[in-house]
C-alpha cells in the first residue's frame, strides 16, 4: 500500500490546464497548483454532513469541515473525484452522482492554490466514515452549523467554498435536494 503522498496528481496553470503532474506530497510541499473536489453532503431531513479530519491528514489536520471531498488524482475528471470522495468518506457505496454546482480557484495568500469544484449529494445511506480520514462526524441542522463557524476550527478552503455556495444560492437555506 502507498502512501497518500505518493498519489499523482495533475499539476494545472490558472486557467485549469494541466501543465505537469507530481506526487501528492510534492504538491504539498512546493505548493503547486492541483484540483479539488468538495462535496456538501445532505440527509434526507435535509441535515448537513460534518466532521472533524483525523490529526494524521497531511493538510489541515484534526479541524472541522462541512465537506467531504479531496484531491483530484492524475487523468481523473471533477465528477469521477466527486464521487470517489463522497464515497469514501462517508463511506458508502451506492451514492447518486453528485451534481456540479460552480469551481472557483482557491489562493490562500501564502502560496496554497487549488483549482475547486463544488458538489452537492444527498445521501440516505447510512454512513460509515473512514477511521484514517474522520475522527468525528454527525448530520447538523444548517443553522447549528451557523452556529458553530465562529466556535470551531475550520478547514480555511472549506469555509471558503461554504461562504461561495451561500452566495451561489442567493441564500444561507438549504437547497431542494
């Protein structure tokens, strides 16, 4: 078994273009421009998925995420990612396709960049996270994760796409899934 910083990924240029491809952990480590996939996860009460990562993820470690979601492997579309990731990290199978909402390029000021796609799926399965990628999880009313952005620590790219994808509703309530 490999490490997760061995994975490939494609390299891309401001414009999504693929321009090289490195291991994950060089990617990290040179901050070079990749591909990410976020997927806000939904039960059918309409409750948002959140967790809190494991203190081993290489970025980001044991903070708070109302996504699931993950890099973009070498060759890989958004879609086929957004899927995998969902799959895995909530640890089913068996998930409709997650539909595509909107990709904006995530820049964090000091030289982590990631081109973004958005997702949304509702999941009625019952989840079952992966022990190495969630140490915590449950399904939250939208408002108690309002409640909880200033109280938790959060993914910064997280929080990024989260206060995008209000924007993009034109709303902070939950969509018609």
């Amino acid at each position: 078994m490999t490490s997760p910083a061995d994975e490939i990924l494609d390299i891309v240029d401001e414009n999504d273009q693929v321009i090289g491809r490195s291991p994950r952990g060089e990617v990290y480590a040179e901050g070079l421009r990749h591909r990410c996939v976020f997927i806000q996860a939904r039960d059918a009460q309409g409750r948002l998925f959140v967790h809190r990562r494991t203190p081993t993820k290489l970025v980001f470690p044991s903070l708070y995420d109302m996504f699931v979601g993950g890099v973009v492997g070498a060759g890989e579309s958004y879609d086929d990612a957004a899927l995998r990731e969902a799959d895995e990290e909530l640890g089913v199978s068996g998930l409709p396709d997650p539909g595509f909402l909107f990709k904006f390029l995530y820049d964090d000021g000091a030289g982590r960049t990631w081109w973004s796609a958005v997702y949304e799926v509702r999941c009625d399965l019952p989840v079952d996270p992966q022990a190495e990628e969630v140490a915590w999880h449950a399904f939250l009313p939208e408002a108690e994760v309002e409640r909880r952005l200033p109280e938790w620590e959060w993914v910064p790219d997280g929080l990024a796409a989260y206060e995008r994808l209000k924007a993009f509703r034109g709303t902070s309530g939950p969509p018609g899934l």
